[in-house]
C-alpha cells in the first residue's frame, strides 16, 4: 500500500502543470464570454446564435477533458478516448434518433 502512494506522488506527469491549467482556464472564459457577448449584443440571428452556443459548448466540453480532466495522459489514454468517443457516438444516436421518431411520427385520422 506505501508503495503505491509513493508512485503515485512520485509520478509528476500523471497531473496537468500550472501552465496547462491556466491555458484551460483562459479558453473556458473565452469560450463563455464569446456567446455572452454574441447575444447581449443581438450580433447574429436566432439561428445563428443557437448553432454559436452549441459550438462553444461542445468547444467547452473538449477544452474541460483534455485541459482538467486529463483524458490524454495516462497509460490507458488511447483507450480512454476511444470509450469517450464510442459513449458520444451512442448519446448522438440516442438524441438524433429520438428527434427524428418525434418529428416524423405524425398519425394522420
């Protein structure tokens, strides 16, 4: 059991370094300032502002898992992406599927 908490504090390269962290930080602000600023100034059409918040959430969503959550590093990083991949792969399904059975599952009388 000590040997195991020593690799553990040991292995530097297991967490994300100041810089990293602060880099993570600034684009999150960014990415959350750039909407904000798009609707409080009625920059873009509706439209245009709802497909703007969905990429800066899904760019959020990316900047959140490699920057902190450290989905890249580890010994089992391959895999660990791949999961995430195949997780996103299903949720896409589920929610595109389902938009689609309620928008054509119209019953004429």
């Amino acid at each position: 059991m000590g040997g195991n908490h020593t690799n553990s504090h040991g292995n530097h390269n297991a967490h994300g370094s100041l810089k990293s962290y602060v880099i993570g930080f600034a684009l999150s602000i960014i990415l959350t300032i750039i909407p904000l600023v798009v609707v409080m100034n009625h920059m873009l059409n509706k439209t245009g502002t709802l497909v703007l918040i969905l990429l800066m959430a899904i760019l959020q969503f990316g900047v959140q898992l490699f920057f902190f959550m450290h989905v890249k590093e580890g010994e089992n990083a391959h895999w660990n992406i791949m999961a995430l991949i195949f997780g996103l792969i299903i949720l896409v399904t589920i929610v595109a599927g389902s938009i689609w059975i309620m928008t054509y599952n119209t019953v004429a009388h």
